[in-house]
C-alpha cells in the first residue's frame, strides 16, 4: 500500500482507508453490531489500512469511542494508525453547524478523550456554518496543530468561496467532499485549487450508496422506506443510465481477475488528484475484499477508458 503525504503536513496514510460510519453509527444504520463495528476496524489495520476516517456525527462519538478502544488493544500499535474525525454538530444547539473557535476547541479534546489518544492526525471542520469566519476558524485549528493536539487540518463539505477563506493562510491541508465517478463536478473548479496550494483530498461516498459496485441491475427497484428511493441517481432514467455505464466495467473487472467495487477503487487510487479514497464497510469480509483493490495495477490504458465512460 501506497503511503500519500497529506498535504504540506507531516501525516502520511495508506492510499486506501476506512470510511467508518457503520461503526457505531447507530443515528445512521439500523441494527449495528458494536462487535462487528470493531471487527472490521481490526480487519482494516490487519490489512495495512492505516486511515481511519470517523467524525463525531457518526453515533455521536460512539464510532470515536469504539475506534479508541480497537486502538487500546495490545495488537496495534497507535503510532501506525491515522486518526481522521470530523465536527461541526454542536448538541447544545439541537446538533446545528458551529465553526467557533470555542466549539473547535472543544470538540477536540472531546474527541481526544473518546478516542483515548493525546493527537488527532487530521482533524475536519466538518461542515460550514453560518457565522464563523472561516479563516478564524482555520487559525483556532493552527493554535491546536501547534499544541501538538492535531497533525493535519481538514475541511469538509465546504464550497470553494468558504475553502478560499478557509485557507487565506494557507493552512489547510486536505479537503474531504463528495466526489465519485458519477459526481465530478470538482474536477472544473476545486481540483485546480487543490493542485495549486497542495491541498490533499478524499472524495466521500466513492461507491456512490452502491451503484458503483455492480450488484445492481436495471429492473431493480427500492421501497419507499429506503433512502435510496428519495435519491435521484435511483430513479428512472438517470438509474438506468447509471447502470449501463456500470455494466461496461464488468468485463474490464473480469480481465483483472477482479470485482467492479476493487475496480472503482483502484480507478481512485490512480488518480493524480485523489490523494485517499475511504470505502465504508459493515462488515469484515467487506474490508478484505476491498484491500483487495490495492494489488489491482490498473493500466493507464484502462484507467482512461473507465474515465471515458463515465465523463
């Protein structure tokens, strides 16, 4: 596995980490095992996955909790692990955006203590609120790089206006938001910007809820309890569109002896402006076989025909 620098910092993670909203996310999946949460946090660094990517808003620091006490087992070693959370959920405000110095503060040394360590390696701002300067907010985030609490400082979910402001010191170092072969709408603006301030980023939901796996087919259809339902990119035509362009990679998966998802994954980790790419998983299996992904030596040739379909 591929070690990336993130940004200008001194943090470097495998290319390919752990998205871990189904570790303990309970707000945000039914029926989570807390056991099979930890399993497949071991599984990962067992495999040589070294980022692990979580934020308070995932169980509300439950799936912090959980990952501090994997990384308090006598088998791994907290020097080898990258630590990403996130925070902007402020609970004493019904969980609406805060980017105040105070806030960021807090959060933190929340985050410090359900994580059981004494640093974060990259720590995000979330998601933009209304009112924080964003370069004050970014500045707080300096003080605590300085304090030796955090390595790396992330934003997420920021439009490019707030990133700007963000990094009028140039202190950002990595920009998580969403991003997948289906969504490319940064590619115009922010991955210029990214390119030219050396800004590291991580694209979220990479295999886009599923449909960038190939486990679906056309005529599949999804009930209205399912969020899925509500999501334009299952709907009708632009469903079937999808689908089509999926169905293209099946036979490139074949000829590397490999799954569409280790495809997809490989695809990101080759690409120049996607420093790491974060499946989730709510199983080990799903850890194994994404790791898989990492001996998938995808030609240029092929990388650039995917990029073809999908464009």
């Amino acid at each position: 596995m591929a070690d990336i620098q993130i940004g200008k910092s001194q943090v470097y993670a495998s290319d390919l980490g752990l998205g871990t909203n189904a570790v303990g996310g309970h707000n945000l999946y039914p029926n989570l095992s807390d056991e099979t949460g930890k399993e497949v946090v071991r599984v990962a660094l067992r495999n040589g996955i070294t980022l692990l990517d979580t934020a308070f808003s995932y169980g509300h620091g439950h799936s912090e909790e959980l990952i501090g006490e994997v990384l308090q087992e006598e088998e791994f070693d907290r020097a080898r692990a990258i630590v990403a959370t996130k925070a902007a959920h402020d609970p004493k405000q019904d969980f609406k955006f805060n980017n105040s110095p105070e806030f960021l503060r807090n959060a933190v040394e929340e985050a410090l203590q359900r994580l059981q360590t004494n640093y974060l390696d990259i720590f995000y701002i979330h998601f933009p609120d209304e009112n924080t300067d964003k370069r004050e907010a970014v500045k707080t985030l300096h003080e605590l790089k300085e304090a030796g609490k955090i390595r790396a400082i992330g934003v997420s979910n920021f439009s490019l206006e707030q990133l700007k402001e963000a990094n009028t010191d140039g202190y950002v170092d990595i920009v998580e938001d969403r991003y997948s072969l289906i969504h490319r709408e940064h590619e115009k603006d922010l991955f210029p910007y990214l390119e030219k301030h050396h800004i590291s980023f991580v694209p979220y939901y990479p295999l886009d809820s599923g449909l960038l796996t190939g486990k679906y087919d056309q005529e599949a259809t999804f009930p209205a309890s399912d969020l899925r339902s509500k999501n334009p990119d299952f709907k009708g035509e632009r469903f079937k569109e999808i689908i089509t362009k999926v169905d293209q990679l099946k036979p490139i998966a074949k000829n590397y002896d490999a799954t569409v998802t280790q495809l997809v994954l490989a695809w990101y980790m080759k690409h120049p402006q996607i420093g790491i790419v974060i499946p989730g998983a709510k199983t080990p299996d799903q850890v194994e076989a994404n790791a898989k992904a990492v001996d998938l030596h995808l030609s240029q040739a092929d990388f650039d025909k995917i990029n073809q379909i999908f464009k």
